[in-house]
C-alpha cells in the first residue's frame, strides 16, 4: 500500500473538507480505498491463522466509510479524515450492532497509526455482560490482563471514559472493581509514522493484533446477548 500517498491524500482532504474537493479528487481516493482493501483482506487471512474465528469475516464490510454522519453533529464536515477497518468474527463492526470484539487499525491525516483490540463502548446490555463476567471469571480476566505480550504493546486496558463510582449493582469492594467502572474493554497503541512507514504495514499490524489477541478471545467467550445480536 501506497502509505505516504494516502496520508498527503488524508492531509489535503482535512483542508479542504469539502463535497467538490473531494469530488475533484475521487480518482485518488478510488485508488487509495483498493488498496486499503486489499491490506484489510490480507490480514483476515493471516489473523485466520491464529484466530480461525475471523475468517468468515467481509472484507468490503470491515472498512468503515468516509462519509461522516453528520446527522446529531454540530461539526459539518462532510468526511473523516482517516482510513479504517474494524475485522470481527461476526462481520458486524460497530458496538452498537453487538458485533463482539473487534480487531480494528486506521490511518489518519496526521501519519498516525492505530492498532487496537477489544470492544469501543459496548451497548449497555453488552457491557453489562462484560462487566459480569470481570467479577464471576475474576482470575480469567487477571490472567488475561497479565499476558506478557499484551502487556509489552499495550500496558493496560485503556480507561478512557471511566465511571468515577461502581456502576449500578456493584458495590465499592466487588473484585476488580477498578475495572468494572471502564465503559470500554479495549487495549490500543499509536505511532508518528511519516517519518518511518513500516516496511511491511500489514506485518506491523498483524503484530500488534496477534498481541491483543488474548483480550480478544477472552471477550469472545462472553456470549452476546439476545438483543444485542438482533439490532
């Protein structure tokens, strides 16, 4: 893939974020989306070899589009200006369609890379699942969140977005209760990478996912729950 293309690409489009610009330049972007494509279909392959699970997953479906939804936003512009895919065992990428863990990657305008795994702001039944299954399976979850390799990537799961107080139904001394208060289930690394693009980019995101997989598979053993699966 064309990295340092796509970024001039992403750079150009987050300043002129406009309808005609983009048209005018949509035989870049046409180019630029075939090989993001192609990238995301290699490494469902590769990821198929550690995680078998993933293999029936749609390429085309994992990319997210570039047209924002601007529908609830006060912020019009009418493009995202990053290249990204989400790649699930379920085919379904966004929370709130309960598609489960998710590896996903993007590129933005700013040359960063982002690697990640785990569940972005699950829906409420999906959470409250999650954060079940972190008091009942209390060593499984610390096991997990020890992996050496998880660990040496990512540190800790991320905590943005944080209850302050235990979630309702939990009391203060409930074990791991730091933990019950995330509202995301995620690990993620970035990295500046126009000065140094990777000389195999699939092959550095391959690793970082083969590094999360271990939270992956950990929330892929909390079944998804029935309304969750029908939305």
């Amino acid at each position: 893939m064309h990295v340092r293309d796509l970024i001039q690409f992403l750079g150009e489009l987050s300043e002129s974020n406009n309808r005609a610009w983009f048209v005018m330049n949509k035989p870049r972007y046409d180019i630029l989306r075939e090989e993001f494509l192609a990238l995301t279909i290699k490494l469902i392959a590769e990821i198929s070899k550690f995680d078998p699970a993933i293999a029936g997953c749609n390429p085309k479906k994992a990319l997210f589009r570039i047209n924002r939804d601007m529908r609830f936003s006060h912020d019009k512009r009418p493009y995202k200006t990053h290249f990204s895919a989400a790649i699930t065992a379920s085919g379904l990428k966004k929370p709130s369609q309960g598609g489960g863990p998710a590896y996903y990657f993007h590129i933005n305008e700013a040359g960063q890379l982002l690697i990640a795994g785990g569940e972005y702001m699950p829906p409420t039944p999906r959470l409250r699942a999650i954060r079940n299954r972190v008091v009942e399976d209390a060593a499984g979850f610390t096991k997990m969140r020890k992996n050496k390799k998880l660990v040496a990537t990512y540190g800790d799961l991320q905590d943005e977005g944080k209850l302050q107080r235990p979630p309702k139904g939990f009391d203060p001394d409930t074990p791991n209760i730091e933990y019950v208060k995330l509202k995301s289930f995620i690990v993620w690394s970035e990295e500046d990478i126009r000065k140094k693009i990777p000389a195999d980019l699939g092959k550095r995101v391959l690793e970082g996912f083969k590094d999360a997989y271990p939270l992956v598979q950990w929330l892929r053993d909390i079944p998804l729950v029935q309304d969750e699966a029908e939305q």
